[in-house]
C-alpha cells in the first residue's frame, strides 16, 4: 500500500554529515506521520525522529536532538534526515517508516517503532573514526 525508498546512505568520516531521503509512493494520503529509525548490528532498532506528514509537528528522541533534523516535501512525497557531527556510534541502517495512525499524545506515540505499519529497505550509514 505504502512503499518507502532509502537512499543517501554511505561511508563518512566522524564529524561529517549526511542527508537522507526516503521516497514514498503508493497509498500516502492517510499517512498521518513518517519517522527514521536505525538499527545497528546486534542491537535494537532505536527511534531517532518523526514527523507529521500533514500539519504541524516534529518530534526527536533526546539523545538525537541538535544533530539529526528531520524535514518533509510533501510535493515530493519526500522525508529527509539531515545527520550532522556523526559520531562512530551512530554506524547502522537507516529506516524510514510510514504511520497511519493519528497520535493525540505525538512525542511517545510517534517515536514507538509499534506505531507504524510500512517500512523501507534501510540504507547504510557507516561512519568512520
């Protein structure tokens, strides 16, 4: 219903930068939010930022604030991740995932991997000490 595409992943150097993009098609009208998440090899995957696809609201797990941004082009069917300052630690695949459930609450709701039902093919974000 939902197909989300990654890309923008690589090889960077701690301290550098990285922007990536999640291209969505298909049944993107009663998407309400879109969120990135990453997961790095042996661990769970971890929430990093979402937003809502239309209306106000953006919402970043504490540990991420300040150095990721999450954005949207909804002409585009766009969602970005800008990742400045990246660390060796933020080394992991990258996931963009699509939300048809509306979050009264926002912050919690949409940061919970549980919330949303599409996911992408994750891109690989390696960063290098």
């Amino acid at each position: 219903q939902v197909q989300l595409v990654e890309s923008g992943g690589g090889l960077v150097q701690a301290g550098g930068s990285l922007r990536l993009s999640c291209a969505a098609s298909g049944r993107t009208f009663d998407t309400y939010a879109m969120g990135w998440f990453r997961q790095a090899p042996g661990k769970e995957r971890e929430s990093i930022a979402a937003i809502r696809w239309n209306g106000a609201g953006t919402y970043y797990a504490d540990s991420k604030q300040g150095r990721f941004i999450i954005s949207r082009d909804n002409a585009r069917n766009t969602v970005s991740l800008q990742m400045n300052s990246l660390k060796p630690e933020d080394t992991a695949v990258y996931y963009c995932a699509a939300s048809s459930r509306y979050c009264a609450s926002g912050y919690t709701c949409y940061l919970a991997s549980t919330s949303y039902g599409y996911w992408g093919q994750g891109t690989q974000v390696t960063v290098s000490s």
